[in-house]
C-alpha cells in the first residue's frame, strides 16, 4: 500500500513532529513497509478465534486504594528544560 | 419562539479516593505544586499502570445508582492528543466498552416528571493544571491521574431549568453515594453542555455548540438559556450556525466562540496495551449494589408518605444526604401530630442558619431532641414564636438547653390572666383614643392595644390571651 503525502503530512502532524523532504521520503517507505508486513494478518484464518483487547490471558489486576510516596520536587522537576520554583514551564498555549 | 432546546450534558467528577486512578500518588488538594507526581503519573518511560479498585468500584456503583447496565466486560483505551496538561501525550480512558451504559435518572422539573437518559459512565484520569500568563504557561501535574468518571446524558434535557434540575439531582445522588466531593469550586465536578435548537415539528437534531467554563449550576442555566436565545436568534434571522465551542463569561453573560488553532480533534484511540481488560462478576456488582443506600428520590418519596410532608419540604430536607438523616431523627421522635410544626423550623431558621454558616444541620450544635423539646414549648405557648427564634439563636450558638436558655433569659410566655393585668391596665390608661375607636366598631384599634400591652410584657405576653382579656375589658 502506497502511503500518499498527505496521509504522511497529516501522521507527522499528529506526532507533533517535522519531517524534511528527504525524511518524508525514507518514512513513507518504511511505512509501506510495515502496512504491508501487518497485512499479512488478513490472510490467516480466524474463524475459530476469539476477539481479544489484550495479549495476555489476565485480568482484573487491581491495587489497594492506598497512597505512598511520590517523587521528591527536586527530582520530578530535575529534567525538566524549562522550570520555575515548583512549575513546569512551557510556551504559551492558549491566545 | 416555536423552537425547542436539545441539551445534553456531560459531567466529569472527580472520584473520593486517597491515591490516584493509576498509581499511589495522593489525591489531597491544594498542596504544593508538583509534590505528588512519581514516574507513572508523570508518564516516565517504562513505568505500568495499576488500577485502583475502590475508583473502580465507585465507578460501579454510580452506574448502578443511574440505573445502568453494568459491563460484565470492560477495558481501557488510550486517548492521544497533545497538550502540556497530558504528560503521556494520552489519556486512559475508555472508548467503546464503558463500566456503564444506558441508564436514567428521573428528575422533576416544573412540577413535571422527567426522565433523563444516560448514554454511558466511564473512568478515565484527570489532566494536569495549567496556570496561564502572558508569555508562558505553568504545569502542575498534582492532579494528573486523578481518577474521573465521565457520565454523559442522551439529548433528551429540553431547557435551561431542566438542565439545572439534572445537575441538581445527580450531585444529591453522587454525594448519597459517597463517591465524590462534588466541589465545583476545587474542581472536583465539572460540567459541559451540548445545545441545539430545532422546530417543534423537526425530529432531526439542528447544529450543536458546546459550551465549557461554567463553574456553577447557575452558570450552567445562564450559559445554557443564552446560547438556545442566540441560536433561536441567528436562525429567525436567515442565518446558519457552525458547529463550534464556545466558552461561557461568568461576568459578561455571554458565551464567545474559543479560539483554537486546530482541526478537529483525531484522537486515534486504541486499546491500552498496559492495562489488562476486566470481568465484572455478576455476584460482585449484586454486592455493590445492596451497598447503595436510599437515595434521594426515594428518601423524598418516603418523607411524603410516612410523614405526609409537602414535595417541596421533602425535597430541601432530603438534597442534602447529611440533612435528610437530622431531619428524620427530629421527625421521628417528634411526638406531635402535624409534623409541620417541626419541618417548619428545619427548613427556615434551622437551615438558613446551617447555609450561612456553610456547615450542615448536624454541624449546628442543636441536637435533634433540643430542637424538639423548643417546638413542643411553642406549641404549649410556655414560649411565644417571637421569643422561640430568640431562643433557638442561643442554642445555636452556644449548644445548651432550650429550657435553661428559657430560664436564664426570663423567655417564658406569660399566659395566666393576673400577671397580664397590669399590663393590660396600664396600656387602656395610656390609649383612650384607641379605647373609644375600639368602641366604635374599629378592630384595628384592639390590634393596637395588644401590640401596646406586649411592649410592656417585653414581648413575654401570650398575644391571643392578651386579645381575649383586652375584648373582656373594653
């Protein structure tokens, strides 16, 4: 399946990532690829398969409502790029 | 005006729990920003979400008390946008398999019986806060992970008032349930509203705005009433409305369109691989439900019944969960007939007094057998009404008895015929007009006269046998 350049515009988008005219070119392909790769899938019987939501055969793994400890601030706020006493800060979101 | 308002609503609440939705972090609020966040809240690389089980439960229980069916299946999914608030870059959530679906609650608006549709209940976790500035924002993701039930009505709400009725009713039911705060004002409830306008003779649905930021279920009824007049007006005069949303302004009443530079939203939800799916046993939702307690449209419905109380008394008795269990004890062990001489004092005095001060009934230091003992000297007229409200002031503030309050203040009502007839005397002596004019024919004139002797009682004197007397005299 051919990936078109706006269907990889609009993923890049999504992603919040920019992609140059030569990475555009490397990760269409790649994603042909892939696509492809997963559509090998269509042509295995399922007839006698169930339909599941998770690979492991589990469920209902709960906790105790119980609250521990958290990270100190120092170490939440070590990484980081910009911060300010104890916030995290980012560029302007709304106008 | 032959336009009819389509409304549903969504409320996301924050669920009664010590620790988050998926991790141990506190959910306590309003402590210092960014002290409880560890690597899951905070979506660090390779750390696992694990599920709370009491906001899993609560999340059970609410869809049990909206009359939902309960999932004997459910799962999470992850919801993928990207805003500062959302350190993930997704939200848990769920898409197509919701804890609760198709439920109702029955509401009552106008005097008319509603029924209102709940399309689903669903948990998912709360985003970080945002403090916005000139030219940046602040993140504190404290509230991050906070577990949060979604409950999303069918469009079947058909005014502002009814609207407000639903919001109304829901909170009562959720804090019955002991689920949640439902404190508008620290966030932990928060409502958003779909409306649209079609002609009455129209079933197809007309274009819908949502509506955000309103931080009460007023501003919810104002945002709503002034949206359904702007669309009844753009449509009367030949325009078109897009869909869009808008934000309400508490200050200026108007809603305004946001402004956002996206498209819409693609949220490419697919299911959270971290998280194992869930099998809701049929023996554990029957445990849940029996843990329900009455709730509120029942306990009113009873109160009518078992107490022959009005619809509008048993309803400000029983909104609040806390109110409704005073109220009954003073119903119950109140030995008079017409109970209304003791709902008359829960829901004025008693319960302004409880509003202003923010606080409950319980929290007003009358127990229920002080009030009763109050009402029953009222109706013995040891004490007139006047002097009673007097009485119930101290006992609110001070926490003692009726009659030693009574006793200390000289409070007791003067009924016996020799003790008023001084009184009586002394006010024919000073009024020899209003004597004459009663004579005359003028019953004001005896109105006078018994207001006359009670200033001279200091307000002590039984007006009726004041009256009597007077009458005898003159």
């Amino acid at each position: 399946m051919q990936i078109k350049e706006d269907t990889l515009n609009y993923l890049a988008h999504l992603g919040r990532i920019e992609l140059e005219a030569q990475e555009s070119k490397i990760l269409s392909g790649q994603l042909k690829d892939i696509l492809d790769f997963i559509d090998q899938l269509k042509k295995v019987d399922i007839k006698d398969v169930s339909a599941t939501s998770h690979i492991l055969s589990i469920s209902n793994v709960l906790r105790d409502d119980l609250s521990g400890e958290s990270l100190t601030r120092e170490d939440a706020l070590k990484n980081a790029p910009v911060k300010e006493g104890n916030f995290f800060v980012v560029p302007k979101v709304i106008e | 005006m032959n336009y009819q308002p389509v409304i549903g609503l969504e409320v996301h609440l924050h669920l009664k729990t010590k620790s988050k939705a998926f991790c141990g972090c506190s959910t306590e609020f309003g402590k210092e920003p960014n002290s409880q966040v560890c690597p899951v809240c905070l979506g660090f690389p390779g750390s696992l979400p694990v599920l709370n089980q009491t906001a899993f439960f609560y999340a059970v229980k609410t869809g049990l008390a909206l009359n939902c069916s309960i999932a004997e299946f459910t799962k999470f999914d992850r919801k993928n946008y990207y805003y500062p608030d959302l350190p993930k870059n997704y939200q848990i959530s769920q898409y197509d398999m919701p804890i609760a679906s198709e439920g109702f609650l029955d509401i009552e608006s106008e005097g008319k019986p509603k029924r209102v549709g709940i399309i689903r209940v669903h948990l998912e976790e709360d985003a970080g806060k945002l403090i916005h500035r000139d030219d940046s924002s602040c993140v504190d993701f404290n509230r991050a992970g906070i577990p949060l039930l979604e409950i999303v009505t069918k469009p079947e709400i058909n005014s502002p008032l009814e609207a407000y009725e639903y919001l109304t009713l829901l909170k009562s039911t959720l804090e019955y349930l002991d689920v949640s705060d439902c404190d508008m004002e620290k966030g932990s409830l928060r409502c958003d509203a779909n409306v649209s306008v079609r002609k009455k003779s129209e079933t197809t649905l007309g274009t819908k705005t949502e509506l955000k930021n309103m931080n009460s279920f007023k501003g919810v009824r104002d945002a709503l009433a002034y949206e359904i007049d702007r669309q009844i007006e753009v449509l009367g005069s030949g325009g078109k409305l897009i869909q869009e949303t808008r934000l309400w302004d508490p200050q200026k009443l108007k809603t305004h369109p946001m402004r956002s530079k996206e498209e819409a939203m693609d949220y490419r939800y697919f299911p959270e691989p971290d998280l194992p799916p869930f099998v809701i046993a049929k023996d554990k939702c029957a445990q849940i439900k029996r843990e329900i307690p009455e709730l509120p449209r029942q306990k009113v419905l009873r109160f009518m019944k078992e107490y022959n109380l009005s619809a509008y008394d048993a309803r400000v008795l029983a909104s609040s969960k806390s109110n409704a269990l005073y109220a009954e004890e003073c119903l119950v062990n109140y030995s008079g007939k017409d109970k209304k001489q003791i709902v008359n004092w829960l829901t004025g005095a008693l319960l302004s007094q409880a509003r202003s001060r923010n606080c409950p009934l319980s929290g007003l230091k009358v127990t229920p057998s002080d009030l009763i003992k109050l009402v029953g000297f009222v109706e013995k007229q040891q004490v007139s009404a006047l002097s009673a409200k007097t009485v119930l002031a101290q006992m609110i503030s001070t926490g003692r008895a009726p009659e030693e309050i009574i006793k200390e203040k000289n409070l007791s009502q003067i009924c016996d015929e020799s003790s008023l007839e001084a009184f009586i005397e002394e006010a024919i002596k000073e009024n020899p007009k209003s004597v004459k004019d009663y004579q005359q024919g003028k019953q004001n004139a005896l109105m006078f006269l018994v207001g006359q002797t009670m200033k001279k009682s200091k307000g002590k004197a039984n007006p009726k046998v004041v009256q009597e007397l007077l009458k005898r005299r003159i």
